[in-house]
C-alpha cells in the first residue's frame, strides 16, 4: 500500500522509516527487530528530559544562538490536555510537532483505535491517567517554558505562545475542537468528583474549562 505524508521537515527526513514508509521518531522502542510506534524506548524519557531532546527528532530543543531563553517547546497532545494542562510526553520541535499532528496515523484517522494487545510483557504505563481515547483532533502547544511536574514524568503545559489545532491532517474547525472537548468533559469530570474535595476539584476544572475554551480557533463564539 501507497501512503501519501506531508513533506518532512529536515530533522524529520532524516529518521529512519518503518516497513510502512512513515518516519521511525526517536522515543520508539525496537520489539522483536521492529519499531512499535506504542512503546518508548529505554532510556529515552530520561535523555529527553535531561538534554532537553525533540521527542521526536531527538535533536536539542534548546535554541544554541538565543540561548534557553528564546527557546520554544511544542507538546503534542489531546484538546483534554488544554484543559487540564498536563503531557504524559516530553515536548519537540514546532515543525517536528507539526509533522506529527498533522502525518502519524492515529492523530489523523479519528476512527483508528489504540490497538493493547501484544505489548512487551515489562511495558508500563505513564504517570497520570491515560484518557484511553481517539480524540479526533490535535493540538500543538507551544510555550516558552519547560516545567516537569516534581515526583512525576508529566509536564506541566506552561501559558502557550502558540496553539495550533488540527483534525484529519488539515486544520480543525472550532466546531471540531469542540465537539472534542464536549465529549471529553465527563471524563474529566468523574475524575474531579473521585479527589477527596470534589467542590474544589470540580471548580478547578470549570475555571480550566473555561480557559481551554479561550483558545479554540475562529475567535470568540
């Protein structure tokens, strides 16, 4: 089979590619000989947020003629993530995460389901809860800062500079945004009324809502 790819960025062009034609990112671990595009390989969350590596490129993040500073993060993450602003993955480049939102068959193909069966015996999950779901869009966040939350492999998404959404490879509509985090909403919900205050939990999460909201493409409703 043929599959069309958006053209690659450099850093993207010179990864490897799997038997399928798409461009190998540098946190994929090796199974049995091959990529598996699910699993993140050994090492690579640590050298990520050590060096400050694109999880996708693996190259440096940090901007060597502006200095640390000047440099910009992208997360590619769910339309959820804008609301409770966290990532469960290290952040890359803005085109490699461009790239990303916008070619990796998941983040383009709403229908396409997370596929569990035959992972690596010693695979773990990542810190926080996954919301085990196919979101239908892609947001690319990015910011200025770095922040790991302390005790965990999450990261903090810091005040955005820029929020690119897309759905289907292609720009999403605020419509499209939005059905997205309409849907998702009970499921942060049911999380909010499990903490231990559930008021305060719940008022956080209507104060996030509405934050999230702010930054949906097309301006103002």
């Amino acid at each position: 089979m043929t599959i069309t790819l958006p053209a690659p960025p450099p850093r993207i062009a010179r990864l490897p590619k799997n038997r399928a034609g798409y461009p190998v990112p540098w946190f994929v671990s090796i199974v049995d000989g091959e990529p598996d595009f699910r699993v993140v390989g050994t090492g690579k969350m640590d050298g990520a947020v050590t060096f400050r590596c694109c999880w996708i490129c693996g190259g440096s993040l940090i901007n060597r003629t502006l200095g640390p500073a000047a440099t910009q993060y992208a997360y590619v993450v769910g339309p959820m993530c804008a609301v409770n602003r966290t990532s469960a993955e290290p952040p890359a480049h803005r085109d490699c995460a461009i790239y990303a939102a916008t070619a990796c068959p998941f983040l383009t193909t709403p229908g396409m389901r997370r596929r569990d069966s035959r992972l690596p015996e010693d695979t773990t999950l990542p810190d926080g809860v996954m919301i085990r779901r196919n979101p239908g869009v892609a947001l690319v966040w990015v910011t200025n800062d770095w922040r790991v939350i302390p005790g965990y492999r999450l990261f903090n998404l810091a005040d955005p500079a820029e929020t690119l959404w897309f759905a289907e490879g292609r720009p999403a509509t605020r419509d499209e945004v939005l059905a997205s985090i309409d849907s998702g909403m009970p499921i942060l919900r049911e999380m909010a009324e499990q903490e231990d205050d559930a008021e305060a939990a719940l008022t956080l999460l209507d104060q996030q809502h509405a934050s999230a909201l702010e930054l949906l493409p097309g301006g103002a409703p």
